[in-house]
C-alpha cells in the first residue's frame, strides 16, 4: 500500500456519505485544502466534529454536506460568529443542521479517550452550566473512592480524522509542531487518518527524541499539499493570514456572495493553489 | 496623561488587578490586552496561558485568534490541548481566568451561548469554548465588559457559565471549591460581589463617570459601596504601553494576502 | 524565595515523616541523589509510591523507613528481584511493610489522573486478574453509554515528588528529554516537587516548542547534584552504570553486607559524591 | 548451522512468527531477543515497542532495562509512559504482546505476583507490570518460558495476567475482544491453543526433542496434536544474527565502573 496519494484520491478513499468526521486544528494547521477536496466531491450527511469549527466547517454546512455539528466553539477566530452556520441553525437554510455542544474541555478529553479506547471521559465540568440541559449525552458517574459526582461525555471515534502537518517522512511518519492542538488525539481516536503535509523529508533522524509523531502505521493517506492550510498557517512554513479571516466574515453574511466565491476558489481550483496562496506569507 | 477612552480605561483597571505570582488563562480581546500591559508594565514575571496550549507566552503584537504563531513561538512550552484542560486547567494550576460575556447577570453568571431558546434560538453565538470549566476551576474569575442594558441583564437566557448563580453559597452548594466571579471591569466602573449575597456592587468610578451613566447602562438595579472611590487615571506609562501594544498589532495583522 | 537550594535543605523542607512520597523515574533520571538524602535525614514512616521500585526504594525498605509501598513492579531491573523488599514482606525484616500494588497501566493513569486534579482514573484494565481480589483500592464503575465495566483506582497525589532532570533554567524551568516516564505526572499531581538537575543554564531558548517542561512555578526546590541519577542514566550526560545494577543483587542479598554498603556509600557520603561516580560513564 | 541452544532455538522460533507488519509490545529477554532477530533477518520494517515509551525502535544491542537509553536514541518517537499505556496498548494498536511466567498453565494464565499465599508469600515475586493489561490489549499475546514442572503448572498460584481462564469462551464471557494467547514458545516445543478448548497442544518438536522430555518437564498432562512437525532448526543467519546480538549486548553491558 503506497501511503502517498493525490488529495482527490485519499479524500474518495477514505471519507464516505454520512461519515463522522473530524477535519481538526486548533487555529494553526487547519486542513482547508483537505476540506475544500471534501466540498468539491460533494459529500453529505456527514456529522462534522471539531472543537472550534471555523471557516471550513461553514463552508462545508453553507453547501449543504452536514446532517450534525459536534462542538464548542462556532467563532471565526478573533473576528466574530460563523454566518453560514448560524444561517442553518436560525433559518434551516440551506437545510436544517443537529447541533451536540460541549466545553472545549468535554471536547478535548473526549478525543482524548477515544485515543485511549475508551468509551467516555471522565471530568470535573459542566457544574452549574446549562448545557448538561440541552445536550443528553453529558451524563454523570459517582466516584467510588470520594462520592464527588463527575461528568461524563461519550468518546470521539470518527470514522476518519482529516489533519494537516508540517512534514512526513519517506515512510509516512508525520511530524506536528507548534501549537499541536488535539490533532494526534483525533487521529488516534479514528478508524481512518489522512494527513495533508508541506512537504516529504527522507525521515525524521536527528530530531529531539521527543516530538510529536504519528508512527506511518496509524495513517492511511497521506498527500502532499503545501500551503494546505491556508488561511490558517504552518508553524515555520507560513503565517497566518488575518485577512482572509476578516474577508470571510462579509463573505459568509450573504447567501449569493458566499455561493459565487465558493465556486470561484472552491469548486473551480484544485490543491495546487494553496501554494500559490501563502506566496509571501 | 488626560486623555484616555473608556475602553482603555477598563483593560488599564484590570491589567492593574494581575500581580507577578499570577497565573492566567488568557482570552481573546479585552483580557489579552489586560494581561500583556500588566507583563509589559508592572508584572514582568506574570504567567500567561492561552487555551490553545502556549504556556509562560509573551507575545510582542496582541494575537487575533487563540492560537496564532507568535504565542508558541515566545512560551516557554506548548502543551497539546488536552493536557492544557486536563493538567493545566482542571490540574487547579491556573489563579486567573478571564472571562467576557455577551450576558450577564449580577451574580456574574454569563451566556455566551444563544439569545433566545436554545432550540429556536433568535440569535446563534459562538458558544462557551472553554469558559464553562474555567469558570469553576479557575481560582478566581476577572470579567471584563462594555456595559450596554442589552448585555448586563436582568436574567440571562442560558448559563453558559457558572458565576455565583443565585447568590450567597450557592457555589458551595454546587460543590465547586472555586471562588468564581471576584471582579467585574467595565468600561464605566470596578465592581465586587457582596461578600455575603454575591451580587456585584460598585466600588470605583472611571474618571468623569456618574452614578446614573453606570446605571442607565445596567439592566438591573445597580448597588453602589458606601464609600465610592474614583478609579485613577491611567498613568502615561500604561496608556502607552497600551496605545504601543496596540499600534504593533494593527501593523502585524494587516499583512497577509488578500485573495484567498 | 530561591528556588535554588543545597539538596539537604530541598529534602529536610519538602519531605517529613509519615509523608506520601514518590521518587519517580522509568530507567532513566532515578532520582539516587535526593534518595540517599533522604536515607541520610532518616525520614520514618513514608508511604513509598513508584511504578517500579528498584534500588532506591529496596534501600529505604531495608533502612526502615517504609511502612507501605505502592507499586506495580518490584524487580532490580533487568537482573532480578529486590532483595530488602523481599526480606520485609517475607519475613517482616526490618520491619513489616504494607503493600499495595497495581499494574504498570493503572500506576500510570493514577498519577495522570492526579495531575489532572482528578479523584480517579478510569481504564479498561485488570480483566481477569487476581489483583482486584487482594487490592479494595480497585473498584469499577459501569459506562453510563455502553454498559461497559471499567476499572478505576484512586488517582495518586503524594505530598511531595522528587526527580531528577537534565537542565534547570535560572527561573527554575524544568527540562526532562530522553524517556520521560511518568514524572511530569508525577510532579503535577504532588502538593510539593522537589528537583535534582545536572546543570543550569540561562533559558530555554531555542529550544523545540513542545519539549517537556516544567515551569518553574510549578516546583518547589531545585538542587543542582551531577551525576545524581547514577547508577541510572542522564540521557545526553552518562550512561547506565549497568555492573553497578548487578553488583546490588549480592550487596542487598545479606542483611550484614547491606548494612555496611549503606553506612560506607550512603551515610558517610555526601551529594558531591555522585559526580564522580560518573566518570567515564 | 547444526549446533545451538534450547534456549536459541526457543528465540529464533520466536522471532520466525513475527512479520513486517507487527506492532510489538515488547519485554526484556527472550521477547525482545526474538523481536530484534526478526528486526534484522526477515522482518525489517517490524515496530518495537517497549512500555517506557519508546516506539518503533532499533536497539544496536538488547537493553538490560526496559528504559535503556539505547531504545530511546533509535526511535521513531519516545512518548510518555501514561500516554504509552493509554494511546498505544489500551488504544488497541499493539497487534503482539509477548510475555513470560514464573508459573503458567495449560490455558496461558500467568504468574508473576507471589509463590505460596498472597498475603503471606512463600516468594514475593516482582509482580506483573505492564502484564494485566498487556495480556488483554494486545491482539494476541505470544509466551516464551523454558520448560520445567516448576514453572508449568497445573494450578497457578495467583493470575498475575489472563490467558484463557478455564478455557473455552471464557475470555469472551469476560467481555475482553482480544485472542490472548495464540502461541506459547518453549526451549522444547512450540505449542497452539486448541480452537475450542484454548488448551496449549504442542504443533511441533523442535530437533532432538521427544515427547517424554515435553511431559517430563510440564507439570500437566500434555496433549499432542495429530500430525506433530519438527521445528526446523536455526539456519546459519538466524542463529549468526542472534549470536552477533547478544555478543555486542554483553561487550556493552560490561561497560560502568564498579563502585557506586
């Protein structure tokens, strides 16, 4: 099995209608062009997890492919609310979207131990919230040694974890550095891994023993796209760019401007425009 | 220095609250400015953490997001985010958490959730992120606010996190071993709770406030302190370190290309 | 405060009798050091907490100042089995010691669990072994979204937690690299930390961001003792004193020659004395 | 190649069942023995893994420790040792785990805890470590132990780990996916489960070996299965690789100074 595999082939490959699926990154190493192949082939129903979907994620529920959300935070990142989600939940429009809303922490710690195998995480959170209200998956147990009462919430286990990361090895190893978000735990916590990188290195020999590493053998495609995650920004490969975030909030506000510029840089491109993309970043 | 805004006014007040020995989780906007003038003037060794994972972080500009480059890359480390809400936040480490509110009540109580019902919401928000366990696990809660009736309520429509819910020990009751909301930073006034009912109470006027200006502004009935202090002006250091911090940002966050 | 201290003022000020102690290391960075000043100051009554229990802790049985120890795996690594230890629970010399033991997994998760504040850990662990039989501490609790039995333990929180660690900062930073075992764990979930280094220096500069890391608000004292892991290793400084592992099995295999190894090598020396014990290493 | 040692043969038929494609949870001695000669004869892409947190390595020579610093300077990653244990074993990403016995019997169940009473041991054994779980998480678990009725037992004296329990489905009836024991190793035979009754029968003699010395030194009455194979022996670069590995282990194990 060859691991390396164009964008459109480890997207067809691994990701199904109605699919769980998580695309994380905790703002650094957002996998956009991963989500971008996703739009493009059109995939639906699909129950999208992420603690923080952004742009990718109202992307994908303004074309209409998100049966459910699973989150915590439905912010564009230092500018404001998501105009597309907030469309599907107020306005069902372009159709009506389940939403499962936890704490960042629920959502941290559940990926956490669906890595560990798990079936729930277990914490001290919720106390006095009103989500345990709204969303019956936060349950409770009672600690057998103190009598404190814990919260509960099931584990994550997508059907497929989309990431981006700096470099894979010759083998497939994936390296991820910086800010490393939850992106191992989603991997781990997956039944299948595709790995967007900026670019291939013979391997990982010489490194600090102690960096954070997927082993080849827990991934199942990996495709070579750099500038992958643009807007978001690859820690020693390219910034931010704050202006596209900002562009994005008077994109997303109307329906006809959002469709126009999502068949102009969604569905007419392809992976190779993300390099051009973060040219001079 | 005279001249100042009230915005300024309210991140110099609660920059003022953070001492050298604290640990805060930081946020986006008010509390980060807060945060960053009082390492920049008056709490050099102050450790600051973003929920993103950068712990000891000193950025030069302010970031946008929660996570931007310039955090990692001045920490001292940057831990995954689970270990950041297990070890770090739940672990009882942190000593300051910020919080900002889209509601709040006088009990400090805050939804950052919906307005409206939940299910049939008028208005979607970004959600709570992490403050429904920063507001219980932090020691001690900062809110920073623009004071508007819209935003401090009489009632809020969903709690999204905990503050001194209905008052008095209701915290204790809750089991939560926290003190929660000790500090509210508008850009009006300083207020505190009550010792005993825990409803905020005014304790300090920005500069050229009034006693009605707080409350024309204010959804509930407003309790001022027997003895009211003015709040003293920001000082040409802070304003311009401030002003400075402010000035790199908006310079550092207008690159980037436009196209996307 | 100055974090900086002589190790016999880190150890008389962190670490009293009856305490709840764990001198953490997998292999590698065993903190010998700050053991055998602990041996020096006699301490009494200490609950002992460690994954693996090798030298150090068969010492402290055989000098009596254990009255429990909690542990998963009691063996002189990679020779055999911990002669003092034996000798104190099979034949109450010197004194009787109460155990109470786990498996290296649920050790493990305790001290996560610790570090993360909580009260237990949760696992899938202990399935058809007899350890639940002899240990209450191991109690279980049902998943409430599967059904599933999962073990739980008490998560540990010793009252202070030495280790030995490559480098300090001059604020008092912590870095460990190489094996990290469970001592990050072990350090968040303790009340005190106290920590030997083989050396300062200015910052961490430089560095990889995601290195492992202790802030120095975090730990209690900081004492500078090189070569204070041998016979153990410092990745990076010396390696494992392997004849030295051998030669204890003989040495703490009779109770005169234990004693006399002790009083020459333990209580007559000093924490100078471990610098040249590497040499050459 | 036509000389060689139980024990050699008892590794090298060890390392013949393990592929490219294995991820093992590796112990000292024998496991890791065997697991190195398949790394460097037919195996070369195979991941080891020991429980200090060491993945995917390729130790020069046999650590005489779990944590040696030479499984740590040729990994692909070191993690750990609470994430080793919750990601990676009770992640269910370890296809073989391979475990010893001070006392085992005829349906895998191992002990390594105490000889004699538990709480009044005749031996106090060192326990079982990584054992309870490793026996459980694993795909499949693989034994090595050299023969003795000592050690192979009608009735162990205390279940440090789980093997097949009274046999037959009794692992399922526990609610554990794994296999558990698929294979068990010795310096006389190697041995397979029973499909039904998960009794060990012995496949196959290794040269020189009768089936009077396999009962001779098992404290069981041993069962053999119809057809019985002869092990073939060590070819010349098995048994070379092995040689070469322990000789640079006991050049470089003899390093260190005497006095401590």
């Amino acid at each position: 099995m060859n691991k390396f595999v164009p964008l459109s082939q480890a997207v067809r490959e691994n990701l199904n209608d109605g699919d769980v699926v998580a695309f994380e990154g905790f703002t650094h190493l957002i996998p956009h062009a991963a989500a971008h192949e996703a739009i493009r082939q059109g995939r639906k129903d699909l129950t999208l997890i992420r603690m923080t979907p952004d742009i990718i994620y109202d992307q994908m529920i303004g074309m209409g492919m998100a049966k459910k959300v699973v989150f915590s935070y439905a912010g564009n990142p230092g500018v404001g609310l998501l105009r597309r989600m907030r469309d599907a939940i107020e306005n069902q429009y372009p159709r009506g979207i389940e939403t499962v809303e936890h704490s960042h922490s629920a959502m941290a710690q559940a990926y956490e131990a669906g890595a560990a195998g798990l079936p729930l995480a277990v914490f001290r959170g919720y106390k006095g919230a009103d989500l345990p209200k709204v969303n019956p998956a936060i349950q409770s147990i009672t600690c057998p040694y103190t009598g404190e009462e814990l919260a509960t919430v099931p584990s994550h286990r997508p059907d497929v974890t989309f990431i981006h990361a700096q470099k894979a090895s010759a083998r497939g190893d994936i390296l991820i550095e910086g800010i490393i978000g939850v992106q191992k735990e989603a991997a781990l916590a997956a039944r299948r891994v595709v790995v967007t990188v900026e670019e291939v290195v013979p391997d990982f020999k010489g490194l600090h023993p102690n960096l954070c590493i997927l082993p080849h053998w827990t991934v199942n495609a990996v495709a070579v796209v750099p500038g992958g995650a643009h807007p978001s920004y690859t820690h020693g490969y390219y910034a931010r760019d704050n202006a596209t975030y900002l562009e994005w909030d008077a994109i997303s506000a109307d329906r006809e401007r959002f469709a126009a510029w999502m068949e102009e840089h969604v569905m007419q491109a392809t992976p190779d425009a993300f390099a051009e993309r973060v040219q001079g970043l | 220095m005279t001249d100042f805004t009230p915005t300024e006014m309210m991140t110099i007040a609660a920059a003022r609250q953070l001492t050298n020995k604290d640990v805060c989780f930081v946020g986006i906007g008010a509390p980060s400015a807060a945060c960053n003038v009082a390492r920049l003037t008056h709490a050099p060794d102050i450790t600051l953490i973003y929920e993103s994972g950068t712990i000891g972080t000193a950025p030069e500009v302010l970031p946008l997001s929660i996570g931007d480059g310039e955090l990692c890359e001045t920490a001292l480390t940057t831990v995954a985010v689970p270990e950041m809400f297990r070890y770090w936040l739940q672990g009882g480490r942190i000593s300051i958490g910020f919080l900002g509110a889209a509601q709040l009540d006088r009990f400090g109580n805050i939804n950052t959730t919906v307005i409206g019902d939940y299910h049939h919401p008028k208005v979607r928000l970004p959600g709570g992120g992490g403050a429904p366990e920063i507001a219980t696990s932090c020691g001690e809660i900062y809110i920073t606010l623009k004071q508007a009736t819209r935003s401090m309520v009489e009632k809020i429509d969903f709690y999204t996190s905990f503050g001194h819910g209905d008052g008095g020990d209701h915290r204790q009751r809750l089991g939560i071993t926290t003190k929660g909301p000790t500090l509210l930073i508008t850009d009006l006034a300083i207020w505190r709770p009550d010792p005993d009912s825990k409803e905020f109470v005014v304790h300090s006027l920005h500069r050229g406030v009034t006693r009605d200006m707080v409350q024309e502004t204010c959804g509930w009935r407003v309790r001022f302190a027997d003895s009211l202090d003015e709040t003293p002006a920001p000082t040409t250091l802070e304003l311009e370190t401030l002003r400075d911090l402010q000035a790199r940002t908006a310079a550092a966050h207008s690159g980037g290309r436009r196209a996307a």
